[in-house]
C-alpha cells in the first residue's frame, strides 16, 4: 500500500493563477469534507481543520474549545509506518510553520503542502 508520504512531489509546470489555487484547495476541503472548525492541542502545538459536520466538529462548538484532547495528528502519526515517520514529522512541521495563520496570499508549493498534509490526515491511501 503507498501512502501520500511516499508519492514524488509533482512540480509546478506553468504558472497557477490564485483563482486556480483557490479552486484547487475549494476542492481539496469539498473532497475531504474540511470545514471551517480549527482544532488546537495545547499539550502537543498541532493544530487541523476538522471535517464538516464531524463529532470532532460538533464537540468543539459545544463546548466552545478547540482543545479536544485528542490529537488527531499525533494518533496519526503513531500509525505511520516508522519508515516514513521522518517525512510525516517534516510534513507536520512546514504546515505547522505556514498555516499557523491563515494565508492571505496562495502559491502552488502552500496548496500542495496543504493537500498533502490533509491527505495523510485524513485519507487512507
């Protein structure tokens, strides 16, 4: 089985424009049913949108606290192949570093860092 993390990074082969990236992350939240519902784990600094109308979702806006206390990165993470835990670790760390903050501006390599990150999150394959 391959997962994401072992996929070759696809270059940019022409020029995106930000209405393109816009679409391709729309797509991205739609296929992955992401919702606007950011969960953050004090103890661990991970943080993840969570699925749209998930128990995830619901629990947090109950509450009215985005500290679950369950991160679902680290679960991932400890599921990882240990193979691949250097890449996952990578791939946690450049999303943790760039959507700390919402981007005001996209480019290609942030959309794919993006896609990849929720892929390995929540995509089995």
């Amino acid at each position: 089985m391959t997962t994401i993390l072992e996929t070759e990074y696809v270059e940019q082969t022409r020029p995106y424009s930000l209405n393109e990236l816009g679409y391709m992350r729309e797509q991205l939240y739609k296929r992955i049913k992401l919702g606007k519902v950011r969960s953050i784990h004090e103890k661990c600094g991970h943080f993840y949108l969570v699925k749209k109308n998930g128990r995830r979702e619901k629990e947090i806006l109950e509450k009215n606290d985005n500290d679950t206390g369950h991160c679902s990165v680290c679960w991932k993470f400890n599921k990882t192949p240990k193979h691949l835990r250097t890449k996952a670790k990578e791939l946690i760390c450049a999303y943790q570093e760039f959507f700390f903050k919402d981007p005001e501006y996209l480019t290609y390599n942030n959309v794919d860092l993006e896609t990849t990150y929720y892929k390995w999150l929540y995509e089995f394959v």
